[in-house]
C-alpha cells in the first residue's frame, strides 16, 4: 500500500479507533466492502450460476435465475437498469448462490455485488467478501509471491489489521476501502495465487493491536533505512508506540528503491506547483528549510527570481510533483542548467513495515513474528476469528 493517498481521512479518525477492541469482534465471518468502482457511467455484470437481485436498503427481492448474462447496469431517472429491466431503487445488491462465478467489468470476483446510484448519477460498485477471500485478493498486488513466505505473511497479517481499521472508521459509508493505492490495491479472485493464498491461510485470522485497540497498520515499500513517524504526516491526536518509527533498518538495502535520482525541468516544476505557488515571478530554486530527525524533509522553500518565497511541506510537494517522481520526502536538491535533480533513499512514507525490508529479514531468518515485532514495536499478535 503503498498508501497510498486517501489517508487525511485518518486525521480525526484515530480517537474512534482507540475505543476499538479486537473482542468485539464475534466468530461469524467479518465482511468487508470494498469499492472496486467508482464515479462509473455503466459496469458489466455476469453470474455464471444461480443468483438474486435484492433491494440492497430493504432486502426485498427483486430478480433471481440460473445465470446471469452479461448485461449493462446504468442510471436511469427512476433508479437502476439491467438490460431492459428497471428496478426503482437507488442500490441493488447481486447475491451469487453456491459459489456462482461472478464477473463484474470482465474481473471474477468472490462474494456479492451492491450497486449505488450516487447524487451524481454515477455508479458506485462495491463487493461484499468476507475478510480471507479479501486479503487473497490484496496479496499479489501489495507484495511479490515470488518473496520468501514469512514476507508474505507479515503482509497478510498488516492488510488484514488495516482492513479491520477500515472496516470501523467507515461504518457509516458504503464501503470500507477502496480498491486502489488509496486504501489497498484489490483485484477480487483473478489476483490469487497458491503461494500468497498459502500466507493467508497460515495467518487465518491474526492481526494487531496495540492496548488491546486496532490500529492502521501503515506499509510503503522501502524506508530507506530509517522508518518514519506516523505523526510527521497524520497529526494523530493520540501517537501509538507502534507507528512511532524511528528503527533503523539494514533490511532494505537490496532495494532497487533504496536509493533513488529524478530530473524535471524547472518550468515544468513551476506549473506543477502553479495550485500553490501563486508569484507572477519565476521560479529560480527549491531548498530545504527543515528536516526531522530521521532525515526526511518537512518543509522546503520555494525562491523565485523577484525575491519572493513560500514554504511548502514536503509532503504537500511530493503530492504535488508526483510520489511516483519524488519517491519519498528524502531527498536533496540541485539545480543544473534550468534543471532540478533530486537525489534521495526510500520509497513510500516510511511508516510501518517496509517491505523490502520483511523481504531482507525473511532472507537472514526472521519469521514473520518476528518481522511484525520490529516494525510495529510494541504491538501484539492476536486471533480474532
């Protein structure tokens, strides 16, 4: 997850998340909804098997076969359409029955489908999977089944920890997470693999806590040798032991992003920082005004040629230049012919368990336990299901 860019949200969450107990959980299967589309003008939708077609508000039955074709869903005035059949709801839920294969925009996934008419008249399709057969579906996007299997199990158990984070700080919307870098890439079953499926298993039902309380389980994928704070990015009110960073990590050298360089034109820079960086002077140099203490950059100084400056965070930069140009908010900085180059070590944010680094550790025989206690210190391994 690289986290992905949704995660704001978490500035006002954390207090909610601290009153959450892992026993509260009860032994049914937890379901998780994740939006596999949004702001979506059709999808296309097959069951290959029986199926039911419910009003997703009231549960009353709507349609029901043997199969499902491929057919368009669409916005119409009065609510949904399917094929030449118009149900008057603004949210369906498509119920597969005995494992039916269902396919939504040519992708299998398990579970069941809602649609949403949203207020804009565009699509919101969610699928509803109890929580194994989800973080299935997250491992192959968030970590190389070709990895040492302990990597691959401390993955599993951060997706799933997050995932359950999730779950509680988005009870009240129509989905839990999202399906891209914003939450935690899904692809529904098309994206399982034996190896990643065998983490899962091995893990069943394991996540951490810390207090007794959930917490997100932040990743990125190399810290460039030192882990952040998860306070230099999201001003939780309350900071946890285990997102406090600081480790020192010598795992992650093998990374092809440990170290890293990029270039961009200066003119393109200023139109990237036109949003923010409002002078009518052109912009002649970018320093570094702070850093914090694991050499990562809090603030940098934007200089134009009439003498005027503004002050940026350095996330708010990366943000705005492109996380996948500046890789992580280590850098230095020199200009050359009306040219920026950027050095710096790292990729991600830097909170929370740095892959490359699980995938050193699992190489030198760390199990997966052990991974989880280093970079999440302080935290506990628990079995909630």
């Amino acid at each position: 997850m690289n986290i992905k860019k949704s995660l704001i949200f978490f500035l006002g969450c954390l207090v909610a998340a601290l009153t959450m107990s892992p026993g509260s959980f009860g032994k049914e299967p937890l379901k998780i909804r994740v939006a596999i589309g949004c702001d979506l003008k059709e999808v296309f939708l097959s069951v290959n098997g029986p199926y039911e077609i419910v009003d997703a508000r009231t549960r009353v039955s709507l349609m029901h076969g043997r199969k499902l074709s491929t057919s368009k869903v669409a916005v119409v005035p009065d609510g949904l359409k399917i094929k030449d059949k118009i149900f008057y709801t603004d949210a369906i839920t498509v119920i597969q029955k005995k494992s039916a294969s269902l396919v939504v925009n040519n992708r299998s996934y398990r579970g069941d489908i809602s649609i949403f008419k949203e207020s804009d008249n565009k699509l919101l399709v969610v699928n509803i999977l109890d929580l194994e057969p989800y973080v299935k579906g997250v491992l192959y996007h968030e970590i190389s089944p070709r990895w040492p299997l302990d990597a691959i199990k401390a993955q599993a158990v951060a997706v799933r920890t997050y995932a359950i984070y999730q779950k509680e700080m988005m009870k009240l919307k129509n989905y839990d997470l999202k399906a891209d870098t914003s939450s935690q890439v899904y692809g529904g079953s098309s994206s399982e693999t034996h190896k990643t499926n065998r983490a899962v298993n091995f893990t069943y039902g394991e996540i951490l806590n810390y207090s007794g309380r959930v917490f997100p389980t932040f990743f990125h994928a190399t810290c460039g040798g030192t882990t952040e704070n998860a306070g230099e990015l999201w001003k939780f009110s309350k900071e946890l032991e285990p997102l406090k960073g600081g480790r020192v990590c010598s795992f992650c050298l093998e990374s092809p992003h440990y170290y890293w360089k990029a270039t961009m034109d200066l003119k393109m820079l200023e139109r990237k920082c036109a949003g923010v960086y409002k002078t009518d002077a052109e912009l002649k140099n970018i320093v570094v005004a702070e850093r914090n203490v694991t050499g990562r950059i809090r603030f940098l100084e934007l200089k134009s040629s009439g003498n005027s400056s503004f002050v940026i965070s350095a996330k708010d930069f990366r943000q705005l230049v492109g996380s996948d140009v500046l890789r992580s908010t280590n850098f230095t900085i020199g200009i050359e012919s009306g040219r920026v180059v950027f050095t710096g070590k790292g990729w991600g944010h830097g909170v929370g368990l740095c892959q490359w680094g699980a995938f050193g550790m699992s190489k030198k025989g760390y199990d997966y336990k052990q991974i989880l206690e280093f970079y999440y210190p302080g935290s506990e391994l628990i079995k909630i299901q």
